[in-house]
C-alpha cells in the first residue's frame, strides 16, 4: 500500500468517524420524567429526589401538605405507604424506589399500580446513615394485592 493511499483511507475513516460522532451526539438522550409530591420539611424525600437525578432522572418536585390526599388519589393503599410518591411512566412509585427498580419497570411494563418501600427503610435510596436493613420493593395493584418485584 503507498503512503498515498494510506493517507486517502485514513482520512476517509477520519471523516466518516467524524459524521458518526456528531450524529450521535446530537441525538438527546432519553430522560425519564418523574413527579413527586412530598412534604416540604421531609429531608429524606429531598434525598430521594437528589438520588434521582444522579441516576439520570429528570424530576419535578411538588411541596404539598396534604399527602394522604395525593397518596388516596393515586390508589396507594394505607399499609404500603411511606413519605413520598411519584408518578413516572403512568406508574406509581411510593416511599424509597431504587432507581434499578424503577427503570426495571419502565422496561417491562407490568399491570400494576406501582411499586412501593412501604415505612422509612435504614439503608434504602435518600435513608442512607445507620445500619442498613434488608427491605423488599413491592409491586401492588388496583386493589393493593402485592407482590415481590426485588429484594435488598
């Protein structure tokens, strides 16, 4: 192979690499929308939220002081309720999700309600400090039937 030709390939792939990079770069990337609605002074909530972000999220939150209203629109049953709730995907997502759980059901779409860390779980996403306890992720229905969706 001459220099000549060496020089025309390498250019070529050059370009080409060129086009490939500013194509996919002007791509935007695929953000997920997340609204929550929390109590104003939860700092944990305001945790969650932050961790959210870092995973990529894109998140709207919403102070409100009437949570057992939100929590009773969205069909959140009373026994598997926590300090927060929000909706992505046309999910419901009550208390300390982890974002794995999250995108988890964005890519299966199951026929639930949503997915919830009943109480305030040591160790969960925004209750960092402390000794971490086991808690399970809980997928629920219209009629608050739950089931195991992950275990931590």
């Amino acid at each position: 192979m001459t220099a000549a030709l060496l020089r025309r390939l390498t250019g070529i792939a050059l370009a080409a690499a060129t086009v490939i990079t500013f194509t996919v770069a002007a791509r935007p990337a695929a953000v997920t929308q997340v609204v929550v609605y929390k109590a104003p002074t939860c700092g944990c909530c305001n945790k969650w939220v932050d961790y959210l972000r870092k995973q990529g999220f894109s998140v709207a939150a919403h102070d409100t002081s009437d949570m057992t209203a939100v929590k009773a629109d969205l069909g959140v049953p009373d026994a598997l309720g926590s300090c927060h709730t929000a909706i992505v995907g046309g999910y419901v997502i009550e208390g300390h999700v982890p974002a794995a759980d999250i995108e988890r059901l964005l890519k299966e779409h199951p026929k639930i309600v949503g997915l919830t860390v009943p109480g305030m779980v040591t160790g969960s996403p925004g209750m960092e400090g402390g000794t971490p306890e086991h808690y399970q992720v809980l997928a629920f229905d219209a009629r608050g039937k739950t089931t195991v969706f992950s275990k931590y």
